[in-house]
C-alpha cells in the first residue's frame, strides 16, 4: 500500500483493475492528508487472492514492498482527515507533518530552481505576516474615524459651509484650527439645529437626542452579529486563547467575522456603552492573518504553524490599538500564547511594526499620534508619592477582584431560565443601551466617549489648555470637591455599566473601560493630593516640592491607577507597564507604574487567580489547559480518574468487523475514537509487590487508536469507490486493523493507514502531577494508560480540565465525586457534544 500511487483517471483505474484485479481507486487528496506519508489517504479495498499470498514472505526488499502494497503498513502516526468544529488539534502530528513536508522539500529542490523554492517557501511566513500588519493598520484607521465620527452625532453634526458639505465630519475635523472648541461654529449641536434657546429645553432635546442615537448604533450592533454572524460578539479574546491552544473553532476567523466585527464595533464604540475596541481589534487582527494564509498550504494546512502566526498577528491588534508595537507583542506573550519559540517572538514584532507603521502613515486623527489617548508629560515625580502610587496599586486589585465577581455573577444571570430577555438579544442591548444613555447623560465625564475621556484624564493642565471641557484644571476648592464627586462617581456607575456590558451579544472590549475606570480615581486622588499640597505646601511632607513649580501633577495619578486597574482585571504585567510607557514615553514613571500594577496582581491573586479572560474560558466550560499555569493537583493517580477500559468501547483487532458492525458501533457509542487492542492469550507476570505470581490477562493489547472522524471518513470512502468503480460494497465487508494471514479470501477494507499506531501512552500506575504535565507540555488530545503493554485506561483533554477546575470542595474528595470518562468516552459524561458545541454560539449569551 505504502508503494502505489494511483491517479483519479478512469483509465489508470481499469489498468489498475487488469492488472491486479482489484477495485481500488482514490480521487486526488487534500495535501495536508498527504503531508506526513506522502501516500494517499484513503483505505485500500482487497478481492484478489493472489494479491495476499504476495505479500506473506519476510523479508521484503524495496521493490517487494513496492509491490506488496496490501498489507505492508509502517508504524505511524496516522492519516487524519480535517479536524472537527470544537475539537483540539494534535500538535506533535502537524510538527511531524512540517518536518516531512520540509524533508520533501529539501530532497526535491536542487540547483538554482531548487534553492528558489526553498526561498520563497522561507519568504511564505513574512509575506502574510506583512499582509496582515497593513490590513489591520487600515481597518483600525477605519474603525477609528467611523467610531468618532458615529460617536458625534450623539451631540450634534457639521453644518455645511457654502456649498461644501462636511455632515461627514466628526466634531475635531469639523472644529480643525480652532484653538477653543467654544469658538467654533461649524459644529452644529442639535438643540441649535432646532433653534431651542430655553435652556432647560435644550437639555432636555439633547438628552433625547443623546439616548435615541445610542439606542440605535447599539441596536443595529446587535442586529449585525445576529444576522450575519454570531462569532463577532464580544471581545473575542478568549476564544483566541484557547484557539491558540490547540482548539479548534471553525468560522471564528472567516470574513463574514470579519466583516461583521469590523462594523460592529464601530456602533458598539459610537453607542456610548461602556466598552472599548482593543479587544475586537485583536480578534480582527487574527482574522486578517487568516485571511492572508489562505493561498499559502504550507501555512493554511498545518494548525500548528497557523496559530504560530496567530500569535504574532494578535500582537498587531494591541499594537494599533495603544501605538505600542513592543507592548502588543509583550502581550501575546503573557496573555495569548500557548506555544510562543523564539521565532513567533521575532514575527510578532515584525507584524506589529507593520501595523503600526501603516496606522501612523494614514494618520487618522491628523495630529501624528497612533491612539488618542496618547500623552507626553513633563515633569517627574516625588518619593511622598509613593504612597498615593501604592494605595492606587490596591485599589486596582480590588476593583479587578470585584469586577470580575460582579461580571460572571451578571453573565451567569444571563444564562439562568429566570433571565426575561435570555433569547431576545436584540431586545437586551437596546435596554441596556438606553438605561446606559439615561446614566451617562447627566455625568459630563460619563457622556464623553471614552477614548476622550481617558486622553483628558491623563494629560497635563499645560497640554489641555483652553479646551478643558471636563473643568479638571478649575483653579477654585469648589470646583475642584465638585469635580471629585463627579470622578467617584463616574468611577463607580462605569464599573456597573462596563460589567453588564462586557457580555453582552455585540463586539465589546474591556480593556478601555479598565483603563476609563483606574484613570477616574487615579485622577480622583491626584486632585486630593494636590489640593493638599496647594494649602500645606509648607509641610515637611513636601519638603522636596520646588517653590512656584507644580509639585503634583493629577494627570500622572490617572495613569497609574489605569495601569493598576487593567492590572487587576486581565492580570497582566510586563505588557502593561510598556504599553503605559510606550503611550506616555515617560521614562522616569515606569516605576509607579511597576510598583502599582505589582500590588493590583498581588491583591487581585488574593480573590482568586483567573483573568477575566480565564473567567470567561471557565464560564464557557471551554476545555483549555495553560501551559503556564501552576494549579494545586490532587495528590491520586491516574487510575483513580481514568475512564477504564471496561467502560469503554474498543476495537478489538483479533475479532472480525463487517462495515455494518463498525457503522453501529459508531451509531451505539458516543464516543470520538476507538482504542484498538488484541487479545491473543492469558500469560504469567511476575508480580514484583506481592509474593504471589498472578494469571494477568493480556487479553487489551495496544494496537493504536483510531478518531470517529478517520474511522466514518474511511468507510464513507470505501462505498464511494465501490459506487465509481461500479462495484458496491456490501455490509458484510470485513474490515481489519492488523495484518493476518488467515482472512477470508473475500473483499475486506484494510483501515490500518487511518490508525495511530504509535498513540503517546504512560503507564497507568504515573501520577496525575505527570498526567497533567504531559497534556500541558505536549498539548495532547488523548493520554492511553497501558501496563505490560495491555491497556487498561483512556484519559482524554477534557478530564483533565474538569480536575483542573472543580472547586476546593470537590476537589477534597475526588475520587468520590469525579465520574470517571467525564470527557469524549462516556454516556454520563460531565460535558457532552451537544452541550460543547454552544459555546460561543448559545442564544442566551
């Protein structure tokens, strides 16, 4: 079998039937089903007798095996056929998959024609990683000036002057040259659009006004992803997590996700929700970078190397997202990756210059910044500031603790049948969207949008200048308590608003609203210091404070507390203090920075360890292991939570198997895959732990294993060669999984190619410690539990996870509570395909 290749031609297919009398035939396969043997993946279909005997002398020469291509099978990992939608990838497969395809490659190419290939072969990653930076430098270009100019229309539009119309122009392009915003009259708001001077008239006219285009923007948000698809809610980031993982989520980068978020974030951002766009951005990021992958096999059909790619492409999101390209890959790094060598690192830097290069070329807010929000400060800071600097770092942890609480303790509300709108999502985020208007209005710092609010919050009074439309440098003790009251409580209602938001079905962020929400009070406590400062400046507290030179500077304060905000909800680290410093190019406030998003972790970790990204993984009941991540296991072996082959569906290769038998097995078990094992005689083992010699059956000897999807593929397959070669298979053709001399002289299908025969196994007495090493190191799908080569237990990804996330209570006393085959192999399993496949796509999410 391994030395035939046969064409798809009718007339190869009769020269084949002429010559050996057999009725096989294969349509020209996938290349990544070929990649690892370079054979053809379909099962070869046996009627002639003499082809048997040919094949029956040892040893075999290589002409023999050429010939002899029945029953000569090597040892291999197995053909496989496309992964399944919400399955985990095989990583040690598509590595060897790329080292054959390499080996090919290299035995192929000679002379200049050869060293091209390989060149260009080599060229293959950093043109689609080029390709992805620029797309997604132009979509965040987009996103931007739509989102602003969507996000003005709240509060009134450009009027047209003469006959040049400017409606199509947010309220800094239509203001543009105008050193107060006061002083301009382009920008039409629209009680004077109405020509409304009573000024509790104009109020209330733009208060309507106010409500009814965030209803809107948010509505059609909604309808969007309802519509056209559901992938594109919410940030998206923990789906690429897990993604990147080894799990398999088809659709999820498809350009009609693309597309849809594209759009959809634009509304979501204009409606005023309390939601930001850098997460989507990196969901958009890696749809590019699928997108671009497409015509490249070598990229498109190995999963392994596409989520290398994935990686560095995440890092192009944050890098337009904060014009920081080293924070963005410093970010894929410490909260995305599962597998991130040397290399990604190097790509991933290349695709976030790319995007940020290309985002600063378009330059979309004409004033050479990247982001909005970027900043430049001036003066340093104070050790007596230390202390407000730490007390920040707390306060994030709490808030970080207590928002993720409050957020799965919402969603999972959502999600109950008490919930009145669990199936009217359209209807949800229109409620949510005008209760949210009604609050914001009144709060001048609430109204903003919030990439505005947050460049306001961090500059220096020196930078704002005349245009201080938040009053944060009023001068008078008044307005200053009057401007506190204002930060607490914009603080404190956007941690309720971005916590019923993020969660709802339309693309939605969190990082901007941690970072609104830290920066709300950081500058709350930097104005109390101030004031402080300003009737003490005598006190040995400030004894460092220069005479006529502002000593507190309120804008640093917010940046810190930002940092130690989004500290505490992502729980981050190195990649927030360079993405804060790459926004502020502040040197000299890396430190408070350090010192704050340190303590924001520490207390966050002290309520629990998870992310709101890994909350959300967990809340999904997505079967993701990090690699990194450093859990408390229970102290039993694997026996005592494997699924043990009693209870188990196997294949045993010493029985005969007609088609009709393996098709209801597959219709009786629920099973992903099928252990194979032989039973060919009861043998004496020495028992090294008791002074008696047992009789141990060996009647489970490990053959391999073999996935549903290969075995139905297979056999699918089988009958349509019979329906082309005008000769049906019938039911009653045997199949077989190991070579035997004695089969009947009849036709039989040979499904050996379609087994992993060398299945990664570990003796079941190991500990659940290496168990859970080896998922989390080598990312596999499946562990078998063998002793004395017979196998006696299946473990697979999901059992895992489920130890991995019980709670301390169930955890105490596992082995009574765990259900043994809590993953793919049993009836009771504890996740079940059906409740799996919701995931992202459940109607009340």
């Amino acid at each position: 079998m391994g030395g035939l290749n046969h064409n798809d031609s009718n007339s190869d297919l009769d020269l084949f039937d002429q010559e050996h009398g057999d009725i096989s035939t294969r349509p020209v396969p996938r290349p990544f089903e070929q990649a690892l043997t370079g054979e053809e993946p379909f099962p070869t279909v046996v009627s002639s007798a003499a082809s048997l005997k040919d094949v029956q002398t040892w040893p075999f020469t290589q002409s023999e095996k050429d010939e002899a291509h029945v029953d000569w099978n090597i040892e291999t990992q197995g053909r496989r056929v496309e992964y399944e939608n919400l399955t985990a990838i095989d990583w040690i497969f598509e590595y060897t998959k790329e080292r054959q395809r390499l080996r090919r490659l290299l035995a192929t190419s000679s002379g200049l024609p050869g060293t091209a290939r390989q060149l260009l072969d080599a060229s293959v990653v950093w043109i689609v990683l080029v390709a992805t930076g620029l797309m997604v430098g132009v979509i965040a270009a987009f996103i931007n000036i739509a989102a602003d100019w969507l996000g003005d229309t709240k509060t009134g539009y450009c009027k047209s002057v003469g006959a040049e119309n400017q409606f199509y122009l947010s309220k800094q392009f239509c203001c543009w040259g105008h050193d107060e915003l006061s002083q301009c009259q382009n920008w039409t708001p629209w009680r004077r659009a109405l020509h409304i001077g009573n000024l509790g008239g104009a109020y209330v006219v733009e208060y309507i006004f106010f409500v009814l285009f965030a209803t809107l923007f948010a509505a059609c948000s909604a309808v969007l992803v309802q519509s056209y698809s559901r992938y594109a809610k919410q940030s998206g980031i923990p789906e690429i997590k897990i993604m990147l993982g080894g799990y398999v989520i088809q659709d999820f980068l498809g350009i009609q996700t693309l597309a849809t978020k594209t759009l959809g974030v634009c509304l979501s951002v204009a409606s005023g929700l309390w939601l930001g766009k850098e997460g989507p951005l990196v969901h958009l990021a890696c749809c590019c970078a699928s997108l671009a992958m497409k015509p490249f096999e070598a990229l498109s059909q190995n999963e392994a190397r596409k989520r290398e790619v994935l990686s560095a492409a995440a890092a192009s999101g944050i890098s337009v997202a904060f014009g920081a390209p080293i924070g963005g890959v410093l970010f894929s790094l410490e909260q995305l990756s599962y597998y991130f060598p040397d290399k990604t690192m190097w790509q991933s830097f290349v695709c976030a210059m790319v995007a940020a290069v290309t985002l600063q070329a378009l330059n979309p807010y004409h004033t050479g910044k990247i982001v909005l929000f970027q900043v430049r400060y001036t003066t340093g800071w104070h050790g007596f500031e230390l202390v407000p600097f730490l007390l920040l770092g707390v306060t994030g942890g709490l808030f970080g603790a207590l928002f993720i609480k409050i957020n799965m303790l919402i969603n999972r509300f959502r999600r109950s049948d008490v919930y009145p709108l669990r199936n009217r999502p359209v209807l949800e985020v229109s409620i949510t969207a005008v209760f949210a208007a009604l609050i914001n209005f009144p709060n001048l710092f609430m109204r903003a949008q919030l990439s505005e609010l947050v460049y306001y919050l961090f500059a220096e009074c020196a930078a704002i200048g005349n245009n201080d439309i938040f009053g944060l440098c009023k001068a008078t003790l008044v307005g200053n308590l009057s401007m506190l009251s204002l930060l607490v409580t914009a603080a404190g209602l956007g941690t309720l608003l971005a916590a019923i938001t993020f969660g709802l079905p339309i693309p939605a962020g969190i990082i901007l609203p941690s970072l609104a929400i830290g920066a709300l009070y950081g500058r709350a406590l930097g104005v109390i210091v101030e004031q402080v400062h300003k009737h003490h400046p005598e006190s040995l507290l400030f004894a460092a404070c220069e005479p006529d030179i502002p000593c507190v500077t309120p804008g640093t304060y917010a940046i810190v507390g930002a940092a130690s905000a989004l500290a505490g909800t992502t729980r981050m680290t190195a990649s927030i203090v360079v993405i804060m410093f790459e926004l502020t190019g502040a040197l000299t406030y890396v430190l408070p920075i350090m010192i704050a998003v340190m303590l924001a972790k520490w207390i966050g970790d002290i309520f629990g360890s998870r992310s709101i990204y890994d909350a959300w993984i967990q809340l999904n009941e997505y079967p993701y292991i990090d690699n990194r991540e450093d859990v408390g296991v229970p102290q039993v072996p694997a026996t005592s939570i494997m699924t043990r082959v009693e209870e188990m569906a196997c294949i045993n290769a010493s029985k005969s198997y007609s088609v009709e038998d393996l098709r209801n097995l597959l219709r009786n078990a629920p099973s992903k895959g099928f252990p194979i094992v032989c039973s060919p005689k009861r043998v004496e083992v020495p028992n090294t732990r008791s002074t008696k010699t047992p009789t141990m059956p060996h009647d489970n000897i490990l053959l391999g294993y073999i996935s549903r999807t290969e075995l139905v593929h297979a056999l699918d397959h089988a009958e349509r060669l019979g329906e082309v070669s005008s000769s049906s298979i019938p039911a009653k053709t045997m199949c077989y999984f190991m070579h035997s001399t004695d089969r009947e002289l009849l036709t039989s299908i040979d499904l050996r190619p379609w087994m992993d025969q060398t299945p990664i196994t570990l003796h079941a007495t190991s500990s659940l410690q290496l168990v859970v090493s080896m998922f989390q190191k080598l990312g596999l799908r499946y562990l078998l539990l063998v002793e004395h080569g017979c196998l006696r237990g299946f473990l697979t990804k999901k059992d895992i996870w489920w130890v991995l996330n019980v709670n301390e209570a169930q955890r105490s006393s596992i082995t009574a509570q765990f259900v043994a085959g809590a993953g793919v192999l049993r009836d009771d399993q504890a996740f079940d395909i059906n409740e799996e496949a919701e995931g992202l796509l459940r109607e009340d999410r």
